[in-house]
C-alpha cells in the first residue's frame, strides 16, 4: 500500500466451520474451485489463527451482495 500510495484497508472474511465446509465441498464436487483448500486445510488453518484486531471481520454468512456492501462501506 506505501509503495503505491495507497490506503490499506484490512478486511477478515469470516464464517462458521460448517458453512466453510460444505462451501468447500460443494466447490470441489462441482469442479469449479481452483483453491487446493480442503476442509482438512481451512481447519488447519482456523487453528493456527493469528489475532488481527485491525482487521474489519466481514461476515460472510450473509448474501454475497451484503457482505461486498460492507466490504466496501469500510473500504470508504
């Protein structure tokens, strides 16, 4: 963001373990998800969390529209 001049916005996306999954598993069985997550991946990765108090947590359990809505209203 320095390099370009530009204002760093920190956003989170963010969803409850069983929405993750089955998003995963729904991408993966229709073949459209270039990720190489797993649903054993994002656990490993839930676990290994970092605290990030900066960041703006978008929840992403809400229609698509609602949570770029809000993405953006902080980007703002």
């Amino acid at each position: 963001a320095d390099e370009a001049c530009a204002e760093l916005v920190e956003l989170r996306c963010e969803a409850p373990e069983d929405v993750v999954q089955a998003r995963i598993e729904r991408r993966r069985a229709e073949g459209v998800d270039p990720s190489e997550a797993t649903v054993e991946v994002a656990r490993a990765m839930r676990q290994r969390l970092d605290p990030w108090p900066e960041a703006t947590t978008i929840d992403t359990t809400h229609p698509l529209e609602r949570s770029i809505a809000h993405a953006i209203e902080r980007a703002r």
